[in-house]
C-alpha cells in the first residue's frame, strides 16, 4: 500500500498534458463564440439524440471535449490529471489514449442508447399530444445534447481503482481513503442517482457505470498478457 497525493504540475504526462490544453482550447471557443449566430460551436460538436436532425457520428468524439461550465471542465481535468497521469506512466502514451478515447466513444454510445428509448417513448404518444405540446417535445428531442469529458475520466477512475486499489487517496488532502472504497462509493452514487432519475438531473450516470465497466474489462484483457503488480 502506498499513499496517493496531488503533485505538482511538474512533469505532466504528454497525452495529458496535450488533453488539458484541447479542452482548455475548446472550452475558450465555446465563451468566445456562445452568442454567435453563424458559429454554432453546440450543434455541430456537442453529441445530439438520434432522433435530432443535428445528430453526426463525428459528434460521438467531438462532444468530449465539451464543457458546460468553469466548474464542469475544471473537475473534470483536475480528476484527469490526477487519475490518467499515474495511467499513462504505467502504459505509455499510445496505450492511454486508445482508452481514454474509447471509453468516451463508449459513454457516449450507451447515453446515445438510453435516450433513444426515453426520447421514442415521448415519441410514440406525439399524436395524443396537442400540436403545442408536438412542438415541444419535437424541440426538446432536437436541442438535447451532451458535453464533456465525464465518461473518459470516469474510466480513468476505474481502471485506477482496479490497478492501484490499496493507494491511499486524500479527499481534501486531510481524509484518507483507498482508492478501492472510493471508487466503490463512486459507483454507487451514480447508480443510486441513475435509478432515482430526479427531475432536472441531466447527468448521464448510466453511462458513466457503462463505460467503468467497460474500461476495467479493457483493463483485464490487457493483464492476460502484461501482468501489472497491484499496488
């Protein structure tokens, strides 16, 4: 076992220092370009329903490298550079970035799959709606997207905790927990919020339980043959 702290910026790995600076980038493009009417950053990358009319397969990469917010990008990277770093010393930069950007190809696939079956749902009871309520619907099915890199670095988390579970991780640099238990606790949360669905979350918590699955199983598969000591 061995304690797992914040270091500094010092000798950032180089997919993920490149991955901070495209995200960095994007995030800049979406402030700059928010009120544009001809520069519509949102329909052409953010990841729309496949129902929308907007809807492109390039979307399925594009959209994570989107955030909605300061807080929405800033979680995100600060939890990519604590969990990928440690990922990409262990398997090297071209190995790391097949799985982050696999695991956020595959979040993006499940969310796509979850929403169909919400949105055909609404679809399917259009003709006892008034022609209002038509709209809105149509609208709402439409304008849906998904942003962020969420889905990557809840895989990142996940293989960290499979790899390094013992590690010792510091929640607000003053409580002590194993990756294991927190990555557990982790999972359970999102599963407990994906099945409570409440009114006004727009998290895609199913996803994220998806593609963790998903990237320890890349993880196993990957050990058959280059056996790692767990830590």
């Amino acid at each position: 076992m061995r304690d797992f702290r914040v270091r500094g910026f010092q000798g950032i790995p180089t997919v993920i220092k490149n991955l901070l600076i495209i995200n960095a980038l994007v995030f800049f493009a979406q402030v700059t370009f928010e009120n544009s009417s001809t520069i519509r950053l949102n329909d052409w990358l953010a990841l729309h329903d496949l129902h929308s009319q907007f809807f492109k397969f390039h979307q399925l990469f594009t959209y994570m490298f989107m955030h909605g917010s300061i807080g929405h990008i800033f979680f995100n990277m600060f939890a990519l550079w604590m969990f990928g770093s440690e990922l990409e010393n262990v398997w090297g930069p071209k190995r790391f970035l097949l799985f982050y950007i696999s695991c956020g190809v595959g979040a993006g696939l499940l969310h796509l799959g979850v929403l169909y079956f919400e949105f055909q749902a609404a679809i399917d009871q259009l003709p006892f709606l008034s022609l209002e309520k038509q709209q809105e619907t149509i609208s709402a099915i439409h304008y849906s997207t998904t942003i962020g890199a969420s889905g990557s670095v809840f895989g990142c988390l996940a293989a960290f905790g499979y790899l390094f579970p013992n590690n010792v991780l510091y929640i607000y640099a003053l409580f002590p927990i194993k990756v294991k238990w927190f990555v557990i606790l982790y999972a359970a949360a999102e599963l407990w919020m994906g099945i409570s669905n409440s009114a006004g979350d727009n998290v895609a918590h199913w996803a994220h339980l998806g593609v963790a699955l998903v990237g320890i199983i890349m993880v196993i598969y990957w050990n058959k043959t280059n056996r790692r000591q767990f830590y």
